[in-house]
C-alpha cells in the first residue's frame, strides 16, 4: 500500500503542473500513464498472486522545433501487471520508443521506432496498444515524399520490436497512393489507386533445433503485396483491397503455406441517414514478426473482427476472436437520426447492425463443411426527450461458436440493455443501466446493473455488479470515484474482475481474474 | 519506483507555463482525402474533441455540443472538431455513425492514430481549444454531462481577447 500512496503523490504532482514547456522557439510536450493494481486474497475466484503489487507506468516526451521534433518513451513494470507476464518478468524500466523527424511541405523523414501502416494494415501495421501490451513498432528510417496532390510515394526499413526486445527479422516496406480524382480535376469525388508491398527477411538457421524445411519453409524472404482503390462521389464510397502474402510459417499451421485476403466496403449516406456494409475473406495470413518466437507480440499485421465493439458489459461477455487461418463474413451497420425542426434537445438515434463469420476452408471443420463461427444482430434505440433526460434500449442477439468451427455447435446469448441519464441541472446529472443476458447455454443467465453520478466537470462516483445466475452464481462487482482536472484523470476503483479476453487486430490477450484497487492515472503537458 | 519517481520530478523541474502549437499532421476527412489539422479551421478557433465507437462519454459529449452548438455559435464564430480515433476495424462504423448523428462538425478520421501521438493523447474523451492561430490554449480529460460548457467558456474568452 505505501507503493501506492507514493506514486499517487507522484502522479498528483505532475497532473497539478500540467503545463507545456518552452525551450526557446521549441517545446516540449508528453503523457504519462500509470495502470496500478493492489491484489487482495479472494478465494471465491482464486489464488491471489504472490507479488500484491503491480504497476504498468508509461511516460512519452517530444520536442518539437518548427519542422523538427523528436521523442521519446519510457516504460516501467514495477512490477508488471497479472496477465502481462509476457511482456517481461517482474520489474523491467526500459526506452520504448525514440524517433526524430523532419517533416517538409513535400517530404518527411524518420529515424527511430516507426509507427505506421499501410492500406487497412493487412500487411502491415506497427502500433502501441497498452491495454493489451503491444507494441510492434519497426526501428529503422522511413521516408516519404510528396508529388503535390497526385503521387505519394512511402518507404521504410528496419528491425521489429518485439515485447521489450527487438527480433531477429528485418522488414522494408514500400507504399504507393496515385490520386486520380486530383490528376483529372474531378472536384466532386475522390479516386484513388495504392499499392504496398513488405518483405520480411529472416535467417533459418538461427537455431539449430528447428527444420524449417520439414515444414515446407525454405526461403527466408516473406514477401506481401497489396492492391487497393478508393472511390468516393457525394454519398456513395467505395473501397476494395486484396492481399498477396508469399508462403510462410504463420503460428497456428502445421506447414508452411501461401495467404490472402480480400476486403470490400460500400457506403452510402444521405442527410441524417448512413448505411456501411463490409465484407472481407481471410486465407492464411497471420504473420509474425519472428518466426522463432510466439504470443500476442509477435505479429506484423492486423487483423481485426469486424463485429460490433459494446461499451456494456453484458454484451462483451464473449467476443468473437478472428480466425486468421480461414474466415469469410462481413457487416452492414445502418443509423438513422429523426430530429426536431424546433427543439435540437429532441431527437430519436436508431442503429442497427449485423456481422456474420463462417471457415473458410474445408479443412477447418469435421464435417467438411463450411461452419458458422460467429453471428450477432443487433439494434439501439436512443431517444433524448429534452435537456434532462436521455434513454437508450439495446437488443443483441449472438451466437459464436466455442470450438472456432470444428464443431457444428454455437451457443446462443440475447442480451437486454437499458440506460437512462437524467442530467438534474448543468453540473449533477445521473446514469443508470440495467442489463440482462438470457442464454440456455454455456454459464446461462446473468444480470448486472450500474449507478454512476457525476458532478460536472470533475468528479463521478459509480457502482456496478455483474451476476451470473445460473452456474458459478458470482457477483463480479466494483465500485470508485474519478477526478478529472483539466488535463488530468486519476480513477480510483475497488472490486472483483471477471476473467476475460481482451482483443484487438486479431489477437487477444487473456486477462486473469483479480479482486483488487485499481489506480489509473493519466496526464499530459 | 525510484527510477519513477525521479523522471516525474525532473520532467517538473523543467516546467513553465506557455501555449502548445498544434502539431503538423495530415489526417483524412469525411470525404476521404488528406488534409491537415491545422488549415480544417481556415483561422477561426476551435474545438477539438476525441472520440471512438467505444467511447460512451465521448459520444455523449458530441452529442451535447451540438445539441448547444446552434446557441454558442450566435455568440462566437468558432469551428468544432470531430476525430475519430478509430482503427480499421472500427473506421467504417465510425464513418457511418458521424454522418448520420447530424452533428453540425468537421468530422476527421485519425485511424493510423498519428495525431493522437503527436497531441499525446492517452485516453479519449480528450478536448482542445485551439485559438485562431493555432495554439492549444485549453484542454481537457474525461467527460460528465454539462462540462461541455467549459470549453464554450474558453471560447468565450478567446473573443473577449481579440
């Protein structure tokens, strides 16, 4: 506990000075983030872990000078956090990032660690996702180079990050994007053509162990293309990408194999109606930064489920993790907004969406057959009735499947959700959900609800508890307060945390289950 | 920890007050083509405000200030700001829900989240006010209902000072 008292003075310090720096005609500017967790003993979920104490701390600094600017970052596990085991072994302080830049009306140069992606990040994305301690960033130069508006052209090179480490593989990449729509002066519209290609090279042989050729792998260049065009003319949008990737070991197959993908998106939108359908097919393309090493790191692309994200509890109990080795599906989400001619605190929200995913391949399933993997269909009604109350229903209907196919067995949830906020006056407002899972298999049932108060602009205290009725009859509940000023948010919470997946671009970390306080602490200068 | 806490008191001891610039950073419109966060306003003041399909309070606070927007705008001439910090897998969705919300906004989508680096935004909802010459003069983290006005009342004070 005196850990926890001493960073939270830390941090309170640094957030009451929020402030920017000024060094001459430069300045500098960053963040700091802490997500800091005192494990207590609760034999109702488990044991507790042997170190109480765990501490995830982040904090970036850049400086920029006219078109200069340079940065750093520094992480520290002090330790790392339940869960996170992977990404280093009790205490680990180390530079996460580094990078100058010059940046010209026409061109731009960077050397240091590489945040970037190209097209929909089907071949490439290096990003920092520290919710699920993730950072794949390419250290190396990249440079791009303007044509006015008509050509881009994009090209980078260097060494991958891989947890705390860096891998033994090499990656360059080059990217394309040819602005039609500017070349033929077509004003009304937007069409562009991109291309992109990445070679990932690696030696295999560095250990001595492993044959790759037993498993059909004998070069040691992975080389990954993408083709792509973007079409837009008033409400209409069109975009398409399909993806080439060369013969690789991708961590789920037996034996090396060749990939592709394809995605294709339609929009269209008039006044306050909009209507997005997505369809895309995957076929082998997991890709990992090194083929000698394995887990939610390791990974060069992304790949995320195209299903819909829920802020509510219930409605995230299960979500669909994407099947990488072969999927095919897609979704349509279509809004609409009724609004008031005289009173703009008066108007209905209406959402509707639905996402479906079946295998790919014969192979994936016993019986041969094309299986369904996931499928939810869902709306929300938001109705705001004047400038006090505010209500929203949401329905959804999933079913997903608990063997990724193999099976034909999915299991099926109905979730019920209603959420009213009724704001008292310009400061005191409350917020209330009531939700209900209805379910004939796996855990069955569950209720949960929460109260939250807030009192604008820099205090909410809140309270929720999630039940499971039927089968483990847990109360997963957690209750705390936030502080927010100005640049500053410190949230304090007690409570028990269900096990889970936390999941992002295709991968999914496993949370385990904890009963502790929870410090989250963010700012920035 | 000391490690820690020797980093926060250096980066303390160097602090003094003065107004960010905004960084240069080219991000896509609504319509799909690349422009930069710093001509969006054409040289009136503006808000801007983090947002992404997962983030309840950030929706909320979008909702709240155009439901105000019609009133403040008779008062002060200033643009708003939507960016979506959604990613690939959400950017779709983020398009179809800014464009039917109504929102009277300029609505930007940051899905290579590069300006979210460069503006050091750690945690959504994340408000600025920029002044006409592009400087962050106001910012702020979280939302609960009625702190919209904070923003409008920095707005307020940008004009007072013209």
């Amino acid at each position: 506990m005196k850990r926890i008292a001493l960073l939270i003075v830390a941090l309170a310090a640094i957030g009451s000075a929020s402030a920017q720096v000024q060094f001459g005609e430069g300045q500098v500017s960053g963040s700091l983030e802490t997500n800091t967790i005192y494990y207590m003993d609760d034999s109702t979920i488990g044991d507790t872990p042997e170190d109480r104490f765990g501490s995830n701390n982040y904090m970036k600094v850049d400086y920029s000078n006219g078109r200069f600017t340079a940065g750093v970052q520094v992480n520290a596990f002090l330790p790392v956090l339940q869960g996170y085991n992977d990404l280093a072994t009790g205490r680990k302080f180390y530079l996460s990032s580094k990078y100058i830049q010059w940046q010209d009306d026409n061109y731009e140069l960077l050397v240091g660690d590489i945040f970037d992606q190209l097209g929909n990040g089907l071949i490439f994305r290096s990003f920092e996702d520290r919710q699920l301690g993730l950072n794949n960033s390419l250290e190396g130069i990249r440079g791009a180079y303007n044509f006015g508006n008509y050509v881009q052209v994009k090209g980078m090179y260097g060494r991958p990050r891989l947890y705390t480490e860096y891998a033994d593989s090499w990656v360059r990449a080059a990217d394309v994007s040819v602005s039609l729509s500017d070349i033929f002066s077509m004003e009304e519209s937007l069409f562009n053509i991109e291309g992109s290609y990445v070679n990932r090279n690696q030696s295999l042989a560095l250990d001595n162990m492993i044959d790759f050729g037993m498993a059909g792998l004998t070069n040691p260049n992975l080389n990954m293309y993408s083709a792509r065009a973007n079409f837009g003319w008033r409400g209409l949008s069109l975009r398409g990408e399909y993806v080439g990737k060369g013969k690789d070991l991708a961590a789920a197959a037996q034996t090396a194999v060749a990939g592709s993908a394809i995605l294709g998106e339609v929009g269209y939108n008039y006044n306050t109606f909009s209507i997005m359908g997505t369809f895309r097919q995957l076929d082998n393309m997991a890709t990992r930064l090194s083929l000698y090493d394995s887990g939610i790191g390791n990974t060069l692309n992304y790949l995320p489920a195209l299903t819909r994200q829920y802020t509510y509890m219930l409605a995230n109990l299960n979500p669909y993790q994407v099947n990488t080795e072969g999927e095919i599906g897609g979704q349509v989400d279509a809004c609409y907004s009724l609004r008031s001619e005289e009173d703009r605190y008066r108007y209905w929200n209406m959402h509707v969406n639905y996402s479906t995913f079946y295998t790919l391949h014969s192979y994936q399933s016993a019986s041969g057959k094309s299986e369904r993997l996931w499928q939810d269909f869902n709306f929300d009604v938001e109705r705001q009735w004047n400038k006090q109350l505010k209500t929203i229903f949401l329905y959804s209907f999933q079913e997903w499947n608990p063997y990724h196919g193999y099976k034909h067995r999915t299991y099926v949830s109905n979730i019920f959700v209603g959420d009213v906020t009724y704001k008292f006056n310009r400061k005191n407002s409350l917020r209330v959900e009531a939700q209900y899972l209805w379910s004939d298999e796996y855990e069955g049932d569950w209720v949960a609800g929460l109260v939250e108060y807030s009192m604008a602009p820099k205090w909410s205290i809140f309270f929720s508890d999630m039940y499971n009725i039927d089968l483990t009859k847990t109360n997963y509940y957690s209750g705390g307060f936030s502080y927010t000023h100005n640049r500053t948010r410190v949230q304090l919470s007690y409570g028990r945390n269900r096990a889970g997946y936390v999941c992002s671009g295709g991968v999914c970390r496993y949370s385990p289950a904890y009963t502790g306080f929870n410090l989250v602490l963010t700012s920035s200068f | 920890m000391k490690r820690l806490l020797s980093l926060v008191v250096l980066m303390m001891s160097v602090m003094s007050l003065s107004a960010q610039q905004l960084p240069d950073v080219k991000i896509e419109n609504a319509q799909g083509k690349i422009v930069s966060i710093r001509s969006v306003a054409k040289g009136k003041p503006m808000i801007i405000s983090y947002w992404s399909i997962t983030c309840k309070p950030c929706i909320q606070e979008l909702n709240a200030i155009n439901d105000a927007l019609e009133e403040w705008r008779e008062e002060a001439d200033f643009e708003v700001v939507a960016i979506s910090t959604d990613d690939a897998r959400m950017k779709a969705s983020a398009k179809t829900i800014a464009s039917s919300r109504g929102w009277d906004f300029i609505c930007l989508f940051d899905d290579k989240q590069t300006l979210k680096r460069a503006m050091n935004v750690s945690l959504t909802p994340q408000s600025f006010v920029v002044d006409a010459n592009g400087k962050i003069v106001f910012s702020h983290s979280g939302y609960t209902p009625g702190s919209e006005q904070l923003l409008f009342d920095k707005i307020l004070e940008l004009k007072k000072k013209k």
